[in-house]
C-alpha cells in the first residue's frame, strides 16, 4: 500500500465499530410507534351509541366530543350504500353479518367504529347497527369530525 514506506498507517484512526444494533434498535422503536398511533390504543372520536339490549341512546353527558370516545376494537368503513370496507376485505351488508358475528364470538365485549360516508343513508347506517347488536358488539360508535370554524364576512 501506499502508506507502508512512510508508516503512515500507524497515525490513521481505527475503523468505525459496527452501528448495525443502533440501526435496528432505531427501526424497532419507529415500528413501535406506528402500531402504537395506529392501533386501538387511539381513542375514537363520536358519541357511543349503546346496542347491548336497551331500546334508549346512551350518549355522553360531557362538553366535549372526546371525553365520550371509547377504544375502539375494530372499525368498519361504509363508503357508499354496499360498499363496506371491515377487516381488510370489501362486503356488502348482506355479505358482512357473517364476518361480523365471526368477529364479535371472538372478542366479546367489542367496541365497532363506523366511518361512514355522508352518502350512506341513516337506514343502512341502523341497520349496521342491529346487525352489530345481532352480532353480539357491546356498542357501536359513529365517528364524526370537529365542526369546521365558520368565518363571519361584514
């Protein structure tokens, strides 16, 4: 080499130590996170809407939208009337009790979060619901957004 009649390589500094733990440390804790924010661990926004066998609505006695937010279990998009997104797979409301009723044997005591387009009419949306209470979901929780500021023009 190059450095060896000067002995040049005696004043070079060591390699760098491996940093290949650092490195995997560093992407367990970013996994970490992201299934931490994005999991059930997020409170869901919305009013409860209890189907466990009582005919009244039990909402939220709170100011705010978010002291009546339970964990959500699992959350069930409804697009558009028949087009129901749940567990990864894309059903129609007739399709959909089955894999419910599937889901609430499994995890009794579930809360379901439904997304709701504002193209669902509010009939299919109950009928969700008895077909959660048919189900055996403890109670179903509509998801709603903050009002948008309105801005006064003079």
């Amino acid at each position: 080499m190059i450095t060896r009649p000067l002995d040049l390589g005696a004043s070079l500094s060591p390699p760098p130590r491996d940093l290949d733990f650092v490195a995997w440390v560093n992407v367990g804790v970013i996994v970490l996170f992201f299934s931490l924010l994005g999991s059930r661990f997020v409170l869901a926004p919305g009013p409860v809407i209890d189907v466990s066998g009582e005919n009244t609505i039990d909402l939220p006695h709170s100011a705010t939208m978010a002291d009546g937010s339970n964990a959500a279990a699992v959350v069930v998009s409804y697009r558009r009337d028949n087009v129901i997104l749940f567990e990864g797979g894309m059903y129609t409301l007739a399709e959909l009790k089955k894999h419910l009723t599937g889901y609430a044997v499994d995890h009794p005591g579930a809360v379901m979060l439904v997304r709701a387009d504002r193209q669902v009419t509010l009939q299919d949306f109950l009928a969700l619901c008895d077909m959660a209470k048919a189900a055996g979901f403890a109670s179903v929780q509509p998801a709603t957004e903050p009002p948008l500021p309105t801005t006064e023009s003079k």
